[in-house]
C-alpha cells in the first residue's frame, strides 16, 4: 500500500515537473527570441566595410572590398568595386527577415557552439507563403545574440549562417565575421556560350547540387550616426 | 638581298585586292558584334549566369569592353584562318597561275630563299591582320563600353578583377599569332603543290573545320586523335583565362605549333625546290 503510495507521488511529481519544464521552455523560446529582436531593434541603422570571399567549387572570384548600407527594417544595399556576387541570403544578417509574420518558437537544448552557452530554438513560420521552412537559432542567451543559424527553404534547400562577434561598435554588438553556407545547383551551360569547344573534360548533362560558401567580414561599423540614412535617401530607397 | 626580296614580296601581297578583304572584313564585323553587345549583352550574360543567380544577386557591370573583345576571340578564331588563307593560300599558286614563277626564278634569288621571303611576308601579313584585330576590339570595346572585370564562363565561372584582365588578353593575342602563323604555313605548303589559289584555300579550310569537329565530337577513337591534330591547340589562348594559368600546358601549345610550322615550312621548300616550273 505504501508502495502504491510511493509510485501514485513520485507519478505525480514527474507530471508536474514535466508540465512545468514544457512552460518554462515554450516562455524562454519566446523571450529569447523577443531579446534578440528587441537588441537588434537598437541598432536602426548602420553603415560598415565588408570584405566578401566566395567559395563555390565551380566559381573563381577574387575577394571584393566594399560597403554596406543597413537600415530598419530590412532595406540593405552593398557596394564594391568591380562586379561582385553577393549571397541573396547572407549579407544581411537582421532578424527580422527571418521572423517577420507570424511564427512559433519550440525550445529543443542547450548547446556549446564554439566555446559559447546557446540556447537551442526552432522557429517555424506560421504562414503558408513563407519561403523559410523552419529555422533552428543558436541564441546566446546572456549576449541575446544569434550565434548560429540553419533554415530549410522551400525552393534553394538548407543555410547556415556562423556568426562571429568581436569588439563592440557604439556599445552593440554586431558581427565581424558571418560564413553562410548554402546549397547550390550547378546546371552545366551550353557550349555555343562558353565557347569551351575542346574541353577535355566531360560533360554532365545532369545538374548536380553543390555547398558554396560565402565569408562576409564586416569591420568599421558607425552605427545609428544617419550613414545609412544618407545614403538611402540620397537613393531615394 | 634577303629583306629586299621580303619587300618586294610584301609590295605584291598589298597591291592586290584581296589582302584588304581581311582587314575590311574585320573592320565591319568587329564593331557589328559590339554593338550587337551593347544591345543585348546582358541576355547572353542572364542565360549564362542563371544558376548563379538562384543565390546570388549581382552587383556592377560585367558588359564592358573586355568582354566584348573575350567573345570576339571566341567567335572569330574559327573564322580568321579564312582571311589568313586568303593571302597566304596564294603566295606559290599565284605565281604560277599567272605564270610569273619562271620571271622570278630567273633572279639571283635561290628558290629556298624565295620560300622563305615569301613566308616572312605572309607572316608579317598575318601579324598585321592579327594585330588590327586586338587593336580595334580592345580600343572600339572600351569606348563603347568601358572597362571592367571580365567574366569567363566555362565548366569553371572565372570572374577576373578590371586590373588583371588586359595582359590575359594581349597574351591571347600574342598566341593567336602563333596560331595564325601556323595555319600560313599550312596554306602556304598547300599552295607549293597548286597552279591556282582556290585549290589551297578551300583545303587549307577543310582541313581546319574537318579537325575542329573532330575534336569537339567526345567519342573515344577521336579522343586518341585529338592530341596530334594542330588544331586542337589553335584555341590553347584560352588558358590565359583561367586561374591558375597553365603555363606548361601553354608552352606545349607553342612548341606543338611551332613544330607544325617547322614541318609545313620544310615541305614546302622539298616540294619547291624539287617542282619543275613549267609557267
């Protein structure tokens, strides 16, 4: 009987502090994604230098030197010498684009991403039209900073995005460094454009799928200083 | 004595009408192709490019006159081995057609040395041809369009910085010299064994077309052909556009062409030197 007993409390113990563990979890997601907003949400606009290298297996680019204009809440423009490739994805590394709309926020784990305590969430966007499938963050619960992030999409596959952070600019915290990986398909292109009659090298029909990765490093921010706003402007952006 | 039979031989390659079809015909062709550029480069570039821009945006120009002057050189190298044979298909075969060989030989002017002045004016011919071709896409693409980086599409996508682009280009020039020079010595050879023109021009060209589609066609017994067919290294500029640059593999080219010349050159002075001169 007092087995029973035993069993029917420690039951019931479990079940609360699953229950418990389950809210708690579901609150944190939210607030830590609501303090990466809202830290974000300080910085309304910046202007930095980037340096941009490009590795995909089947592009040879030389790194390019620019800048880059950011202003709340998504309006971003990059500028280098020559001609650049520029990751649709990656230059721009504000949350918002990632959780605009409605979506929900799971809590999954705790994780160590390069020497930092994360907080591990899944966030899956609520809407039907969202190109973004779902996205896990690595959050920074002590910086309310992104460390890493992965999104499967629904027409170019899987991204991560690594961030590193250094010095702080004007007190925020933005990243020096992101390397943003991605999928790519390479289709094989005609040989009446390249010209490449007597190619040794054989051909495949087939397109195949690849992973290039972009490293953008970002230095030199000014931050929340009207830059950026200037430029816009002086666009008509 | 040598330079001035060069001369003499120079004066009669520019007297003659022919010699400025090449040079009309690529004065016409050259800015008809930029400005076709001008116009609708960018939708040659877009359908290039299209996979690249699934996950890339592009920012700046890549239309310039670089590339302008790059799909010139791919267009055209196929074709200018025409307007080289043009004239140099004609340096022996001309003589004889209109009968002038006995007159010439009749000079102190020993037949190998009549060879020889005669191919050094048709390479000298070829340079010119050669040379106005670079100069006219190079200065007509920049005025029209401008410098930039240069975008070469390939198995590889090779995008070069504005600054690293002019010297891969002079370069690709030089070699088309070479090139040139050795489809001259064709033509020329050709011509040794002819009393008329046409015969030498249209096998010179036969035989460069035959080679090229047999290089391009991927089947395994052409593939153990390819490497002893010259024209598989006509095209070897191309490996100034790539990154690295395969000198080694450039160098060869040269010595491959350079040894053709040297053959074609000995043929034609056995074959001379042993012709009976009936005209």
């Amino acid at each position: 009987m007092n087995q029973k007993r035993t069993y029917k409390i420690l039951f019931s113990a479990l079940t609360c502090m699953l229950l418990f563990d389950f809210g708690a979890s579901g609150q944190d997601a939210d607030l830590l994604i609501k303090n990466v907003r809202e830290k974000f949400q300080k910085v309304k606009e910046y202007e930095a230098a980037v340096s941009i290298k490009i590795d995909v297996d089947f592009v040879k680019i030389p790194d390019k030197t620019g800048t880059i204009w950011f202003m709340q809440p998504d309006h971003i423009k990059v500028k280098t010498k020559g001609f650049s490739l520029l990751p649709k994805r990656g230059m721009n590394f504000s949350p918002n684009q990632l959780l605009e709309g409605g979506f929900t926020p799971i809590w999954i784990k705790k994780e160590v991403v390069d020497g930092h305590n994360t907080e591990v969430v899944k966030v899956i966007p609520q809407s039907d039209d969202s190109d973004i499938l779902i996205s896990t963050l690595w959050i920074d619960p002590v910086k309310n900073i992104i460390r890493k992030l992965e999104s499967t999409t629904r027409n170019e596959g899987t991204f991560v995005m690594q961030f590193s952070y250094g010095k702080l600019y004007s007190g925020y915290e933005l990243p020096e460094k992101i390397i943003f990986d991605f999928d790519l398909r390479k289709n094989e292109i005609p040989l009446g454009l390249t010209g490449d009659f007597e190619s040794e090298r054989p051909k495949d029909p087939k397109p195949k799928n690849t992973r290039g990765t972009v490293t953008i490093f970002y230095s030199d921010y000014i931050v929340n200083q009207g830059k950026a706003l200037q430029y816009f402007k002086g666009k008509g952006d | 004595m040598y330079w001035t039979t060069v001369k003499i031989e120079l004066f009669k390659i520019f007297s003659r009408v022919r010699t400025y079809i090449g040079f009309a015909a690529i004065t016409l062709l050259i800015p008809l192709i930029q400005i076709a550029l001008y116009i609708d480069g960018e939708t040659y570039l877009e359908f290039s490019l299209q996979n690249l821009k699934e996950a890339f945006s592009f920012q700046g120009e890549l239309l310039n006159g670089y590339l302008a002057t790059y799909i010139i050189l791919i267009t055209l190298y196929v074709h200018i081995p025409f307007l080289v044979t043009l004239v140099t298909g004609d340096l022996l075969a001309g003589e004889a057609a209109s009968g002038t060989f006995r007159m010439i030989l009749t000079r102190p002017v020993s037949r190998v040395k009549l060879i020889l002045a005669k191919f050094t004016a048709g390479i000298i011919y070829t340079s010119l041809l050669i040379a106005w071709m670079a100069v006219l896409s190079i200065t007509m693409g920049v005025l029209v369009m401008g410098t930039g980086d240069l975008v070469v599409i390939k198995n590889t996508i090779f995008i070069f910085a504005e600054n690293d682009v002019l010297w891969r280009l002079v370069c690709a020039f030089a070699y088309g010299l070479v090139a040139m020079w050795t489809v001259a010595a064709l033509s020329t050879m050709l011509s040794a064994f002819a009393d008329n023109s046409i015969g030498p021009i249209m096998l010179t060209m036969t035989i460069i077309i035959a080679f090229i589609i047999i290089s391009a066609i991927d089947l395994s017994i052409f593939r153990v052909v390819k490497p002893f067919l010259f024209t598989n290294y006509l095209g070897s500029w191309k490996l100034f556009f790539e990154d690295p640059v395969d000198y080694n593999k450039i160098l060869n080219s040269i010595w491959v062409l350079l040894f053709h010349i040297g053959i074609f050159l000995s043929a034609t002075i056995i074959t001379f030197r042993r012709k009976d001169i009936l005209t």
